[in-house]
C-alpha cells in the first residue's frame, strides 16, 4: 500500500517536472505573446480596481 502511494508521489513529480519544463519552452519561445498577457491581466486588475 505504502510502495504504491510513494511510487504515485514519484509519478506525480515526475510529472511537474515535464510540465514546468514543458511550461519555460513555451514561455521562452512565446515570450512577447507571455508579456501580453500578462499586462493585459495586469491592466484588467488596475483598471477593475480603479473604477470599484
């Protein structure tokens, strides 16, 4: 029962592993299309704040 849960654990990390490299190539080859959004959320923030 133990080995198996660890060995999920194991998987798990495994897994975001891959994700998070998977995650910095897109964002390194995407990163102009990354900024955009990012200061479009940003914006959506300021500006719901702003007018709240």
């Amino acid at each position: 029962m133990e080995q198996s849960d660890h060995d999920r654990l194991i998987e798990i990390g495994a897994d975001v592993k891959w994700i998070k490299e998977k995650l910095s190539d897109h964002l390194i080859k995407h990163w102009r299309f990354t900024v955009l959004v990012i200061s479009l959320v940003v914006g959506v923030i300021l500006t719901g704040k702003f007018f709240s």
